[in-house]
C-alpha cells in the first residue's frame, strides 16, 4: 500500500515536470503490472515457481529458491509475491525478513515470465 502510494506521487511528480510517467512507472512496477493475474501461468525462460532477486541497477535475475515462497518466514514478501508476483525487501539467511534498508528486488519466475511477454498457457488450480 506504501509503496504504491509512493509511486503515484513520484508518477505526479514527474507528470507534472514534463516527464513520462507510464514509462516511469512501467520501469518501477514492470512492464503490464496492472494485467498480470498470478493464477495464470506464462510462458518463458525461468522456471514458474522459482523465486529469484536482483539488487537494484542491475538487470540480471538470479534465482535463490527453486520451491519459490515455500519456506519464506517473512510473512510481507509471502503475501506481496503471491499477490504480484514481486516484493522489495531483503531475507536473511534462514528466510526471514531482514533490514529495510537498500532493498533488492525479488520476483517468482512465472511474472518475470509474464514481463518478458510470456503466453499465458492454463489456470492454476
């Protein structure tokens, strides 16, 4: 909720200053974030229920676990990676939630998919 609050004011900040918010916003959020439906799953390169990360600036996704959210104990990445598909935040090394500051960005495999224009291919059941 915080968060998308931030953007919208950081999207009216730039709107307001002459700047592209859609393409702001798409680069924060990724691309179709409105459209994504995380009951559907997409077609791509990384594995659907993996999780991966990405520290910020730095375009390449490394998966950390093949099981996705099974195992996460930080109850905020559980609830925003099913919901969206993505989460800012850090884990600690057993997997709970860790300090807030610098957070890396984290996403299941099956919405960096759908980023990537990935087909949707069933409903999950």
């Amino acid at each position: 909720m915080k968060r998308n609050i931030l953007l919208a004011a950081a999207a009216i900040v730039t709107t307001i200053m002459g700047g592209p918010s859609a393409s702001f916003a798409e680069n924060i959020l990724g691309k179709n974030s409105s459209s994504y439906n995380s009951s559907v799953t997409y077609t791509g390169s990384y594995d659907n229920s993996g999780l991966y990360y990405r520290n910020p600036g730095n375009p390449k996704w490394m998966v950390v676990l093949k099981n996705g959210i099974e195992g996460l104990k930080c109850s905020d990445a559980v609830k925003q990676l099913k919901r969206s598909g993505r989460w800012m935040g850090h884990l600690n090394s057993d997997n709970s939630c860790g300090p807030t500051a610098e957070p890396s960005e984290w996403a299941l495999g099956n919405r960096i998919n759908f980023e990537a224009g990935g087909s949707a291919i069933e409903e999950s059941k």
